[in-house]
C-alpha cells in the first residue's frame, strides 16, 4: 500500500503519467499491426520485448530531461542567491540530490511505462481470436486515464478524455500503417 501512496503524489504525477501513456502509445505504435493481424500474430514475448522498449527509451529521455529541469532549478537558485560562482549549488549534496531525484523520477516513469505498455499488447493476448480488440480497449483505457487526470488537475474531464482519444486514434492509426515489427 506505501507503494501506491508514493505513486499517488503529486510530485510523482509526471512520471506516472509520462510513463503510463508513454508505454500505451508506444505499444500501439510499435505492435498495431500485429494488434490487427495484418502480419502476424501477437506473442508473448513480442509483448514482452515491445514493453522493454518502451521502458528503455523512457529512462533514457525522461532522465535526461527530468535531470536538465532540476539543474535549471539549481541555476535559478544561484541567481536569486546572486551567488557569484556557476554551478556552486550543483557541486554540492543538492547537486546530488537532484541527480538522485532524476534517477528515481526516471526509473518510476520507465516501470509505469514498461505496465502501460503491457496494457494494450496483453488485452491483445487475452482475446487471440480477435487481438484487434485490444486497439480499442486501449484507446478506452486512455479515456479513463484522462478522466483521471482532469480530476487530479481540475480540468475537463470531456476534453482530457477527448484529447488521449485523439492520440490514441493517432497512434494506432500510424502504428498500423507503419506495421514495425510486422
């Protein structure tokens, strides 16, 4: 339950969420060809293989990224301190911290982004005789989770929900098109 709760917070937020639709939309790029059966079925190990992909380039770039924002954060601080030196705050334990802040915020969006993944590819699994069912449940799936984060947020549940969809239909459309791992 302490994990949940850690997952939950608000400061976790744009991991989680960066992740979870990181790894739906990755998988329905990568795999809606074989969603669809245009070449192929859907294995278990492709599922497999295509949630590490997700989960591998999400590390990566979210990294990087959350790790650019903090030291910004830090560069921001030795202004407003009108410290004299550059990068006198990152050489020390703050500087560390952020580096360990970036690691974790970046091993928790790869997690959420490996399980996202593996949402669409294994509602795909689960029906064999009609795997393309798992392109639409998805795309459900992300209606929920704008709903949800229009509730987190205060916004527009219709158009949070309205705007994964759209991505969604985006993403599986080019995804079949493109047939990758077909």
């Amino acid at each position: 339950m302490k994990v949940l709760h850690w997952f939950i917070r608000p400061e976790h937020r744009l991991d989680v969420v960066a992740g979870v639709s990181d790894g739906m939309l990755t998988a329905l790029t990568l795999a809606g060809g074989r969603m669809i059966g245009a070449s192929g079925g859907l294995s278990g190990g492709l599922a497999l293989r295509v949630a590490a992909a997700a989960s591998v380039t999400q590390i990566f770039v979210f990294f990087v990224a959350r790790y650019a924002q903090f030291r910004q954060e830090l560069v921001h601080a030795e202004r407003q301190l009108n410290l004299t030196t550059p990068g006198l705050l990152a050489s020390t334990r703050l500087g560390r911290a952020v580096l360990h802040d970036a690691f974790a915020a970046a091993f928790v969006s790869a997690a959420c982004s490996f399980a996202g993944a593996l949402v669409p590819l294994g509602l795909s699994l689960l029906l064999p005789g009609a795997a393309w069912l798992g392109i639409p449940a998805t795309i459900g799936l992300l209606a929920v989770f704008g709903v949800l984060l229009a509730r987190t947020v205060q916004g527009s549940p219709l158009l949070w929900a309205g705007g994964l969809v759209l991505g969604g239909l985006a993403v599986s459309y080019i995804g079949v098109k493109l047939d990758i791992v077909g």
